[in-house]
C-alpha cells in the first residue's frame, strides 16, 4: 500500500534518508500520528534554510497529523556541533529566552495552532532544565556507547580541531528529548535537516533501550537545499534572508524569491511552496516556453511572501516593485522608499539649499556642471519620482522625505540615496 503524503514529499524530493521506510509508511497508512522537528533558538528570528523541515511538518499536519515544535532552550544553551569546524560562542539565558520569543512569532505564521490536530510547541528547557548531573550520567549517559558517538559525522568530523564535553555531549540530550517526545505526546517521528541524522538516530537508540524491543519510532532527513550551480542557497547580497521583517524586510524577502534562476525556481516551488503539482508542473511549461515573463518566479514570490509576512505585506512589496520597475516613485510612501533604496549607493550632505545643477554634482550623480545641465534639459533627472527639468530649480526642505533623505534618479535606473545631515 502506498501513502500519498511520502508519495507528495519524495515528488518535491524532501526525502534525503529514512531510518524504516517501509515501516513509516506502514505507520502513517495505519494511524494519524504525532511527530517533532527542533529549532535552536541561536538567534530571535530563523532565517530561510530552517525553514525547509517545519513546511514538510506542516505538510504532515496538512494530512491530518500533529506537529509538535520544539524550541531547544536547553539544547541552545549548549550548541550543536553538527555542520561546524569550531565551539559555538555560548549565550546567555535572557538572551536565549528572547530568541524563543521571536521564533514562536515566526511557528505561529507556518503552522495552524487551533486545529483538531493543533500544533503544539514545547521548549525542551522544561524538562532538561530541572535535570541534575548525576539525573543525566545515571539515567542517559549509561545508554549511549563513547564508541557509538565517535562515529557521529557531527563528532568525527571535530576531532581533530577540538571538540568540549558540551558539545560532544548535545546528540545526547537531543536523544532525550525525543524520547520525552516518544514518552509524553506519543511521538513517533522526528524531522530534521541532513546534518540531523546522527542526533536522530541517537534519539531513537535511546528510545531503543528505555523501551520494550517491539517499540517503533522513526526518523527522515530533508536534504541540503542547493543552488542549481551548487552554491549555498539562502543569501542574497545584503546576508541572510530571515524572516523577522526587522532584519530582511518584506520587499527584501519578495526580491529574494523573485530574483530566483529559472534552474532553480520549479526545485524551489516543490520544497517551499504548498502548491500541488498540477500547479506546479504547469509553471514549469511556462519556465521552457515563457521565460521572460518569469511567471514561476513571481508565484514563487507571492506564495512565501504571504506565507512569512502576510497578504498586506505581499501588497506592498508588489507595489515597490512595481513602482520601481516603472521609475513611478511618486506612489511610494517615505518608508516604502527608505526600504526599497536602502542597498543603493548613497551619499551624506548638508540641509543647505542648492542649485539641482550644483547639487547633483556635488552628489555624484551627473559627473560635471556641463553634464549636470545637459541631464536637467533633457528630463534626465528625478527627484523623488519627480521630473526636474529647470537648470534654476533650488533643491530645498520640501524634496527632504521626513528631512533625512531623497532619492535621486539619473535616466532609467541609476538612483542614488541622499542623507541629509
């Protein structure tokens, strides 16, 4: 018997390893489960790679599973060594306390909450923290082989740079949080990225040897998400692409998504996107046959822009773009302006009033007075969407946005931010 749920996640190939396929598939034909995936909380906001294990948890919830969410305010204290060459910086309680505050904002945005099978989150602190050292060398530590844990990828791969009992000892804890999972919610699979696999299957060999021999728990890694050319994805110029709208703004956020190469934009609409793959695979004919008019690219756009901002904020960013694209700035507001600009070149100058001619030299945009003039006759010159043709108009207060900046446009697409000081 098949199952649609593993036939859907292998179609958009999000399933990289499984500790017992065919026993999971027997599981979720048999029964609606409840099943984990763990977020560290290393910062207040997760950016896009994180995200790619919670939306195949929401697809689980999709067909009638429960997610549970955990938030590692334990595991965040002490740092997974998985994918890194060296010690994490360790981070303070308030510090890790305002980090789960932000990403349980974020959780709220992906997963239905209110459902009969309503997300839960937990924050593995509750349990771990009360745990005394002798509590955890007595019960756990006595389960797990050093020689098993040598053979950890995340553990091997440190050896030789440095690796502190802390770190060497966190496959461990998360072993015990999946089994508090398996022990208190009945939870049988936990999700997690490629790196994962070895605390995974140390979650399971605890679980293994704290139960009965017939008890089944199961594990699935997604696979690293790559570029078509096999760069890291998830950057764009400016860093990271979170989804906190404080650290990559919605328009950012909407511009990531919509820059994305056609190589890349149907992979991505399988992994990131809840469409089904009749909608799918129909953007792919327009890829090969319409590439120009980028359709894939800006429905790729819309559907994460309003999945992590909401559909005011996907309004917003279309009407920056839109501006932008049609050099039609005067439909922007101040901040939409600041935010879509804020990555040009810009250039600090004084409150003074001064001739466009003077003043557009003095800014760099036209490279002399001779020019300056020339730009100013021809319609060349936009202050704030604003054509400036008049070679005696003064640049004063009223073309100061909130009299800190202005945005200069010489011809199509040359712009540049002025701040005033």
């Amino acid at each position: 018997m098949t199952n649609a749920l593993l036939e859907d996640l292998s179609w958009r190939g999000l399933i990289y390893q499984q500790t017992d396929a065919e026993g999971l598939k027997d599981l979720l034909n048999n029964e609606k489960i409840s099943l984990y995936c763990g977020v560290d909380p290393t910062a207040d906001s997760m950016h896009i790679g994180h995200i790619v294990p919670l939306l195949t948890l929401r697809r689980f919830q999709l067909h009638g599973h429960r997610p549970i969410l955990l938030v590692g305010g334990a595991t965040g204290m002490v740092g997974d060594p998985s994918g890194r060459s060296e010690e994490r910086v360790l981070q303070t309680t308030e510090q890790i306390d305002k980090n789960v505050k932000g990403i349980k904002t974020q959780m709220e945005r992906i997963f239905d909450f209110k459902a009969e099978n309503g997300a839960q989150m937990v924050n593995n602190n509750d349990w771990i923290g009360p745990m005394s050292v002798i509590e955890f060398l007595r019960d756990f530590g006595k389960l797990i082989n050093i020689n098993y844990m040598l053979g950890k990828d995340s553990i091997a791969s440190r050896l030789d740079s440095g690796l502190s009992f802390t770190e060497f000892a966190y496959t461990l804890i998360q072993g015990i949080d999946f089994n508090h999972l398996f022990n208190t919610y009945n939870c049988k699979v936990q999700v997690g990225g490629s790196d994962q696999w070895g605390n995974i299957t140390t979650g399971l060999e605890v679980i293994r040897k704290t139960h009965e021999e017939e008890t089944k728990a199961f594990g699935i890694t997604i696979p690293l998400v790559t570029k078509a050319d096999g760069t890291k994805f998830g950057k764009s110029a400016a860093g990271a692409v979170w989804l906190d709208a404080k650290k990559t703004s919605p328009y950012e956020f909407y511009q990531f998504w919509i820059n994305t190469a056609d190589a890349d934009v149907i992979k991505y609409m399988k992994i990131f996107t809840f469409l089904d793959r009749s909608e799918i695979e129909a953007l792919a004919v327009t890829v090969e046959n319409e590439p120009h008019l980028r359709k894939a690219q800006t429905t790729l756009a819309e559907e994460m822009t309003r999945l992590i901002h909401g559909e005011e904020a996907l309004e917003q960013a279309v009407r920056i773009s839109r501006a932008l694209f049609s050099g039609n700035l005067k439909e922007l507001t101040a901040d939409e302006m600041k935010d879509a600009f804020k990555d040009v070149p810009s250039v600090e100058m004084s409150k003074e009033e001064k001739g466009i001619v003077e003043f557009i030299v003095e800014a760099s945009v036209s490279p002399s007075k001779r020019q300056a003039r020339e730009d100013v006759t021809n319609g060349a010159i936009s202050i704030n969407g604003e054509k400036v043709t008049d070679v005696a108009y003064v640049v004063g207060k009223a073309d100061r946005l909130e009299d800190e900046f202005m945005i200069v446009r010489r011809g199509k697409k040359n712009y540049k931010m002025i701040k005033f000081v």
